[in-house]
C-alpha cells in the first residue's frame, strides 16, 4: 500500500483496481517509484500545484520533475494526501480541489496526456476517497461529495463533457412534515466504470454506478444505477438504447475500445 493514505479504506482501493474502475493493479499501486512533499515545498510549488491550509498536507509524485499543468489544492483538515502518477504527464490537468475532512486522499493513476478540467472539487467529510483513472479526462467538472469514508471513482478513458456535476447525495435532508420522517437516501458511493461518456451539463445526483461503455445524455439527471452499455438521457434518466458505446474518433471506434468492450458482460 503507498504510504500516507491516511484512513481511506482498503475495500475501496480493492474494488477500484485490477480492472473494476481502472486497470492499474495491486502491484504497480505497491512499487510506484514515490518523492513525498509537503505542500509548500519548492518542488510542489514547480510541478504546478498551489497548496494551502493545513501544514500535513502530503503530496505524492510519481516524477518530481514533470510539471502536471495547473491546481489548487486547499487542505482545511488535517492527515491528507493527493497523489499524482505524472511519469507521462503532459501538464494539462487544471483545476480547484478542497478537502474539508480529515484523512482524506485524491488518487490521479496516470495523468497521461489526458486533458482534465476540475471547476471545483469538494470533499467534505473525514476518510473520503477521490480517484481519477487513467486517460480519463474532463472538459469541466465539478464534484462535490459528503458522508464519511465514501468515495468517488471515475474509471480508466471516461470521457466528462463541460458543465458535468457529480454529488452523491442531495446535500441536505428532507423530510415528510407530517411524521418528520427523512426521506431521502444517505449518501452514497459513485463509480463510474471505464470508457463512459458524460455529456454536456450531466448531473450525477445520488448515483452509485454508471457501467463501463455506457453514455448519458446532456443535460441528462441521473439518480440511480446505470447498466452497462446502454445509452441514457433525460430527467430523471432513463434508458433510450441496449448495445451501445462510443469512440473518441469521430471516425469510429477503436480496437482497444472493442476490445474492452467485447470482454465486458452486458450487466
């Protein structure tokens, strides 16, 4: 296990590598070459990362010497970690990332050449989990996550068009006046399975699965488990087509899309 994970859970990491989300393995995870930093280090500071806040923030680089592009980290809490494979970095990965709990950690598997654009990240709670597999990438996204030890994992070649909103829970409770019951769920766990396409304006509210190939639709609310290779759309999502994915190309799709494609079950 890399060191200075904090408190993120063993059961996460274990369903999110060796080919559920991302086919980094167990043992790569192991013998990753690693330099620890801490934020304010010069090197941090080079590579492209400004930090702030708490002075335990550990960052973790695969290559000290290769920038990764552009982001904000700011750690409100203490014992936290964002970790960065950047061996093949192309120093496009942008964004804001907040961390407010304790404990928690940020994974980036490969940036690649992977174009990533995060408006603003947000985990609110102690021990939670962000990972981002490799080749993912993002015109714009924004994720905001709550509930202690959850996690958030976006697999291997998903695709997040712009204006994309990832939140596993509605971020307040609601309740029935008449018995003061609450309603509505807790929050929950969000994997999204390798090569999804995210369209414009997408909402992930509460989602706990999306299945690797699928595609959901702009402007597409999507609350419940998505299957796998299947095309969504609409308010609250529903299912408009079975036996379907997509390719980067607009050609067509590759033979490493197929392949993959070809190995996964439909469910």
């Amino acid at each position: 296990m890399i060191p200075c994970l904090g408190n993120v859970t063993a059961e996460h990491l274990e369903h999110i590598i060796d080919g559920h989300i991302s086919q980094l393995t167990s043992d790569e995870l192991v013998n990753m070459p690693l330099t620890l930093l801490d934020g304010d280090d010069p090197i941090t500071i080079a590579l492209g990362i400004e930090a702030s806040g708490s002075p335990d923030l550990t960052v973790i680089v695969t290559d000290p010497d290769r920038p990764i592009g552009k982001l904000r980290v700011h750690a409100a809490a203490h014992g936290c970690v964002i970790i960065f494979d950047n061996r093949d970095a192309a120093g496009t990965l942008y964004g804001n990332i907040r961390l407010a709990g304790h404990g928690s950690a940020v994974i980036f598997a490969g940036l690649g050449d992977a174009y990533v654009a995060m408006h603003d990240v947000l985990l609110r709670s102690p021990e939670q989990l962000l990972f981002w597999g490799r080749g993912a990438t993002a015109v714009g996204c924004s994720i905001e996550l709550e509930g202690e030890g959850k996690a958030v994992a976006i697999g291997d070649d998903a695709l997040l068009s712009a204006g994309i909103w990832i939140r596993n829970h509605d971020m307040h409770s609601v309740h029935d006046l008449a018995t003061g019951t609450r309603i509505n769920r807790p929050p929950v766990d969000v994997f999204i399975e390798p090569h999804v396409w995210i369209g414009q304006n997408a909402m992930l509210l509460g989602c706990p699965r999306i299945g690797a190939g699928s595609i959901v639709g702009a402007q597409a609310l999507v609350k419940s488990t998505i299957a796998r290779k299947v095309a969504v759309g609409g308010v609250p999502a529903r299912v408009i087509r079975s036996n379907v994915s997509w390719g980067r190309d607009i050609n067509g799709m590759t033979d490493a899309e197929c392949r993959l494609l070809d190995a996964l079950p439909s469910a």
